[in-house]
C-alpha cells in the first residue's frame, strides 16, 4: 500500500492534487485543538498518515525495515493480525506525536511508528530457538 501511495504521489498527481492528499491524508497535530471545525478526515488521518511518505528515501528505509521486521511477525501472528498490530502501532505512535506537539503545523506522514512497534515486537518475542527445527525464528504461539 505504501509504495502504491508514493507512485500516485509522485507519478500520477498533479501539484494540487498532491497538497489534497497530503492536506487530508498526513496527520496534522493542529487540526485536533478543534479551532479549524470538523472535518471527516479527522477519523482516517490517524491511520492514512502511516502509508504516506516524504520522499524515495523515507519510502525505502521503511520499505527496508518493514521487510527486516514485520516479515517475522507476519509470519508468527498471521496476516489479519499483523494488519491490526500495524495499525494499532501506528496509532499509537500518532497519538504519541499528538501528546507531544499538540499545536504542531508540520504534517506527519510515513509508517515509521508502525515499524517501531515491530521493532519492540521483535524485542519482546526475540528470536527463540524452534525446537522442531533448531534454527532462531519467531517461534512458539503467538
């Protein structure tokens, strides 16, 4: 999904369209202080802002650490599952970020958060040794 976000971004979009995206999909902390009314995209920004990134660098080194990290907890916790501990991760990490610049302008975009709550996944699973096969891996139930 994020790499199919950043080809509509850079390759189909034109400049407005791309501020639309960016305007309705980032997470802009200000736009929750309630002084800019309502808008339905208050309820997606949370999640959209995870598959939206900044440039081919920011998409890459995410695309890298998904694959290093969230291919062992796929793997281990299944597809619907790993689907909501990505969201959830990345929720997390929104609301974080909201605690913490309540009144920031910047948009935040990129799924950074998400993979660093593989990353404390894979620090708490760690890599045990699966008897039946003896090799490190995620193993044992999820």
């Amino acid at each position: 999904i994020c790499a199919v976000v950043y080809l509509l971004q850079e390759y189909v979009l034109n400049e407005t369209q791309q501020m639309v995206l960016l305007y309705d999909g980032a997470f802009i902390p200000v736009l929750y202080t309630g002084q800019y009314g309502f808008d339905w995209f208050l309820f997606t920004r949370p999640f959209t802002y995870a598959f939206m990134h900044g440039g081919i660098a920011h998409i890459a080194i995410n695309m890298i650490w998904l694959a290093a990290f969230g291919s062992p907890l796929a793997n281990r916790l299944g597809t619907l599952r790993f689907a909501i501990f990505y969201a959830v991760t990345g929720l997390a990490s929104v609301v974080l970020f909201w605690v913490l610049h309540p009144y920031g302008e910047m948009p935040l975009v990129g799924a950074s958060g998400a993979i660093s709550g593989m990353m404390g996944a894979a620090a708490r699973y760690g890599f045990r040794i699966d008897r039946s096969s003896g090799r490190a891996a995620f193993a044992g139930e999820p």
